[in-house]
C-alpha cells in the first residue's frame, strides 16, 4: 500500500512541490521505505527520491531545493515488487525522458508487457510500474496525447492500480486512473489535486471528487474531467462531497480505528498477496528462493515457527499444505522451539511467519534452525525487514502495512501467502497436477469478493458487540480448521477488549472446559461446511446442543445456506447465527475469522479503549 499526491496550480511558485511533500507526510502511514517527488521544469522532470522515512527525502530537497514549478506528483512507497531502493522508488521516469508515473497496486502481467512491448528497453529497476512507465511512454508517443494513452493502457493491464501520470511536454494537465487501489481529487482554488486519501490536501480544500473504479481523470488547475475507460466523458457530479473529517481521522479513512480501517482492506489484501504472482502457466512461485528448487523435493518435514496471531496462521496452513503436499507440517510457538531439542536437519523446512518480520523469538528460532542444517523460509509482510534479509527463500503477504498492533489484514494475508506456499510445493513436489492446482488457484481468488461479502454484515456484528460490551468472559470453540480460528478469535478480543476470553477445539468440550459453561457463558461456535466434511459438522452441533443445555449463549459463524441451526434461532439458544459466503473447509479460515475481529475490534470501541495501541502491547515484540 503507497501514497499518491500530485498537484497542478494556476502558476509557477513553490506551492506545487511543498503541498507534494506535506501531502506524502500525511500519507506516511501507508508506507514509507523511499519516497520521491517530480516537477516538470521548463520542459525537464525535476526529480528527487530517497530511501528510508520521508526525513531523507526532506534532507535531499534541503540540500538542493526544487525549482519553481506549477505541476508536481510524489509518492511514498510500502514495496511490494523489488526491495527498497532508489531505483524502485517512485516517481518513475521513462527511459525517453517522456512521462512521470508513480503507482499504487499490483501489475499483475507486468513481466508479459516487458516481454512482449518492451524487448528492446534497458530498465534500471525491477518493478512493475517501472515497466508501465515505459510502456505508457511508448503508447504517449504513439497518441500524442498522454490521455488517449492512459486510455490504451488501461485496456492491456491486469491487476490492481492507482496511476498518477505527467507528460514533460506539457505541464497544464495530470491524467490518472485507477482500478482497485483508492484515488481522490481535491478541488482548491487556483490548483487541483489527487492523492490516495483525502488526508493528503484536507488542509487547503474540503471539497472532493471521489475516482471511481474503472475511471480516468484529466486535471488542470481550474478545470477536472473524468472519463471511463471507453473514452467517454463522465458528469461526475454526483462524485463530489465536501469532507468532514478532521486529520486524524481522515488518517484512518473516516473510520473508528486503523483496526477497522484494516479490517475492511482485507479483501485488497488478499487480492494483492495472490495477484503478479500466477505466472501464465498458473505456476505460483516464490519472491526469493536462494537454494535449488529440487531441493523441495527432497525435505521430509515441515516446522512452522511463529508467534501470536502469525502462529494461528500457521495451524491453519498446516491443514492445507498436508493435504496437498502429504508432508508433515509442525506448528511451534518460535519462543518454546529451541528449547524442547527439536529434531531439525538438512531435510527440514523451517517456515518462519511474520507480519513485522522483526519479531525476536522468530528470529533466533530461524537462527537456531540454520545452525541445524534446515532451509529457512520467510512469510513476512516487511520488505526488507530481518527475517526477509537472513532466510533462505522469502514469500510476501502484500497486506501493506498494518498499523494498529492487532494483526487482521496480515493474518488474512499470511492464511492466503501459506495457501499460495502449498500449491507451490505441491507442484514443485509434483502431489498435484497442474489442473488440480489451477483450480484451487481459481477458489482462491473468488476470497476477496467473498471477503467483501462478509464486511457487508459489519454493521450488524457491530450492533451485537454494543449489546455484549460488558460480558466478562467470551469462549469460542472450532474443529478442525475452525480450531485455530477460535484461538484467534480469542487472541483479538483478549488483546483490545481485555476481556478474558479462552479459544478451544470444540472436541476438547467434554474433557474439561464444560465445567466452566454456566447459565449466560457467551460461545462462539465456527461450524464448518455441511457437504465438506459432514462428520466434522454434525459433531459441531452436538457441541452446540451440549452448550446449550446449560445455559450457554451461542453465536454461531456458519456457510450461507446451513440451515441446520435456524430453528434454535427461533426457539433460543442460539443468540445469532452470521454467515458468510460458501467455500471449501480449507479456505473457510480466511472468511470465518473476519466477523471474530469485528465483534473485538467493535467491543473495544464500546468500551472506549485506544484499539490500535492497547494497554501493555507493541506492534513488533524485538525483545526475547
Ligand atoms: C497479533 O494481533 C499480535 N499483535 C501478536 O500476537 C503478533 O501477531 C505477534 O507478536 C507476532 O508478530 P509478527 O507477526 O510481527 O512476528
């Protein structure tokens, strides 16, 4: 997840640059590995970057202040494709010295336009939007205009993307276009401006013209057209709406809490962690390997290291990558691996999972095992961080960086990031054939459609954890994959809400945890898919019969259609059913947990607790 902001005034002054820089300071909590701005100078890109916070970029433009300009377009960057870097920092500048492009989102055939449109061109970089900006360029000298190009262009790619885009020859006029990743214009009064988020200009104007998806904007300093991606010009009118946010909750995208504002980018999280990754075989593939690909074939075991959150994540590949890979999968806390002599060697893979990539007890578990002989591999959602920089072969969950310390986009995004890792290996290992895994490929990317399906019941799950602010004690039960669903559920409220809450496998019920079921205990119960696996189901609801015959309050997370539990609705017990979309028991995971963060995200709101920086807790634990 980048920031955008770009702005075209009435005259050449100093204002277009400064309000670039103030903006990218605003949208610094989407990401902040480099950062760059670009002017059009007199018939010339004027272009600054640096690597690191925007310090680094205010120190360049101290160093050597910009030129006067009217027209300016600059972006902060959370890479997702190529490390941090100069040359992967944006704005890119064709190889022609023609156009000015930054990007936010993921070209997903990026390397096919390389291949097919751009033989002949010497890139410095290895990013996506490097390689649009080069075609883009290509296509403007082709139309002559940088509009019509954008036009073409947006017709040949695949993915998700905001685009900001300058034409050197003429400095009246910026064109963007956007399809998945967010873009508004701002309406000042001698100047115009676009950013990601309405934070960026909030503080010259309030007047604002929301991009649709699948549009394209043309903007002068005193006049905004918008057309789709036919060509045809748009009345935008009803697009306009004056903002009423102030900074620090524009910075949260006008919701409660980043928790929430995370939690509603979990279906671009997903999309964004699959995308650019199938290559056109369908062959999945990792962002680093450093070690022979045949060498997959040879391990005979699989330990997951990992703690909290990043750990549920990696019970939850463990069904998935046995079942596919028939290759046994160990989940340990990375804080207790090391100390229980753990059998690891040159046939083990050692996955280490992060959201931070910083976190300590993972990483000396990492360190241990390579002492061991065992290849290491990283699921991290920090580019650049540690793990990234010290395992053997590295997968990026493309979340974009998550703020508040309670994981729910990352974790979303590691499920899918261990999904995509078993289908890899399963190729690799040759368990499954091509078309089985083009097919599993094809479920997985109906998650974020599914998972925006689910947020539209966030209201409603809402409305109930008002209802529930004061319980004392919350339990949530799960079989199979359920299981370590419910000790996520558990981990969120417990972390923001402070509520005790305790996560088990519903089998478990009986052989102890029951005692404590008392007349009122609220239960979350994740049933799984009735036609998966019908066994798993059936028991589920016996928990469910068992719960309810003393006196528990049952919430039920149930596949639309499960009409099993409807009539308790009616006749009590069951306190709520929410369901959400059908998919296969594997890939439930990604969909069950969601109403789980909402009710703890929304209790902590009720309670009136800070939810992105509870009591007691950090967002990276890089202590032992
Ligand atoms: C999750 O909500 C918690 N903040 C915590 O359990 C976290 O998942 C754990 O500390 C691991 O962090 P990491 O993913 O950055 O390694």
């Amino acid at each position: 997840m980048c920031g955008i902001v770009a702005c075209v005034t009435s005259k050449k002054s100093d204002f277009a640059a400064d309000a670039c820089f103030k903006g990218l300071e605003y949208l610094e909590y989407r990401g902040y590995d480099s950062a760059g701005i670009s002017l059009i100078v007199d018939g010339k890109f004027e272009t600054k970057k640096a690597v690191g916070k925007l310090e680094s970029l205010k120190k360049e433009i101290k160093s050597k202040p910009f030129s006067k300009s009217n027209i300016a377009a600059g972006h902060t960057r959370w890479a997702t494709h190529g490390s941090p870097s100069i040359e992967n920092a944006h704005p890119h500048i064709s190889t022609n010295g023609r156009v000015a492009l930054v990007h936010n989102g993921i070209i997903e055939n990026a390397a096919q336009i390389k291949s097919e449109k751009l033989q002949n061109i010497k890139l410095t970089g290895n990013t996506d939007t490097q390689i649009v900006a080069e075609y883009l360029s290509m296509l403007l000298e082709e139309t002559g205009n940088l509009q019509n190009a954008m036009t073409k262009l947006v017709k040949q790619i695949d993915g998700s993307w905001a685009f900001v885009a300058m034409d050197v020859k003429d400095n009246s006029k910026i064109v963007c276009s956007r399809h998945n990743s967010p873009l508004v214009i701002g309406k000042g009064e001698s100047e115009n401006f676009i950013a990601s988020d309405v934070i960026a200009f909030v503080e010259y104007t309030k007047n604002a013209v929301e991009i649709k998806q699948d549009q394209i904007a043309v903007i002068e300093w005193d006049n905004i057209k918008l057309f789709n991606f036919a060509g045809e010009q748009i009345d935008y009118a009803n697009q306009e709406y004056k903002i009423d946010w102030n900074i620090d909750a524009a910075k949260k995208g006008g919701y409660s809490s980043f928790m929430e504002k995370e939690i509603r980018e979990e279906p671009a999280a997903v999309r964004n962690t699959i995308y650019g990754r199938g290559s056109q075989d369908g062959r999945f593939g990792l962002d680093r390997l450093d070690f022979d690909e045949n060498y997959l074939k040879l391990i005979d075991k699989i330990t997951v290291v990992a703690c909290g959150t990043a750990a549920h994540s990696g019970y939850v590949a463990r069904f998935a990558i046995e079942h596919w890979c028939k290759i046994p999968v160990e989940v340990e806390f990375a804080h207790e691996f090391r100390y229980r002599d753990p059998i690891v060697n040159s046939k083990t893979l050692v996955i280490a999972i992060s959201q931070s990539g910083e976190t300590m007890d993972t990483l000396q578990a990492v360190r241990y095992a390579k002492q061991q002989g065992a290849k290491t591999l990283a699921i991290v959602n920090t580019l650049g961080s540690a793990l990234d920089r010290e395992c053997d072969a590295v997968l990026y969950t493309y979340a974009g960086r998550e703020i508040a310390v309670a994981s729910t986009k990352a974790f979303i995004a590691q499920i899918t990031a261990c999904y995509i890792l078993g289908l890899y290996l399963a190729e690799v290992r040759g368990n499954l054939f091509l078309d089985e895994i083009e097919s599993k490929i094809r479920e997985l990317k109906t998650l974020p459609d599914k998972l925006a399906k689910v947020l539209q019941s966030y209201d409603d799950i809402k409305a109930f954890a008002k209802k529930e602010k004061n319980t004392e004690s919350v339990l949530f039960l799960g079989r199979h994959i359920g299981y370590p669903i419910a000790l996520e559920g558990a981990l969120k409220l417990k972390e923001i809400a402070y509520i005790h809450s305790e996560g088990f496998a519903a089998g478990e019920l009986k052989h102890g945890p029951i005692a404590i079921i008392e007349k009122g205990q609220l239960v979350f119960v994740i049933v799984p898919p009735k036609n998966d696996r019908a066994e798993v189901h059936s028991k589920v609801l016996a928990n469910i019969e068992e719960i309810i015959s003393r006196g528990g309050r049952i919430v039920v997370i149930a596949e639309e259609g499960d009409n099993s539990l409807s009539e308790k609705l009616e006749k009590g017990g069951i306190e709520k059913i929410f369901f959400r979309p059908k998919t296969s028991i594997l890939f439930s995971a990604v969909l069950d947990i969601v109403p789980l963060q909402i009710f703890a995200c929304s209790v902590a709101l009720f309670k009136g607790l800070d939810i992105d920086m509870p009591r007691n807790l950090a967002k990276s634990v890089t202590v032992e």
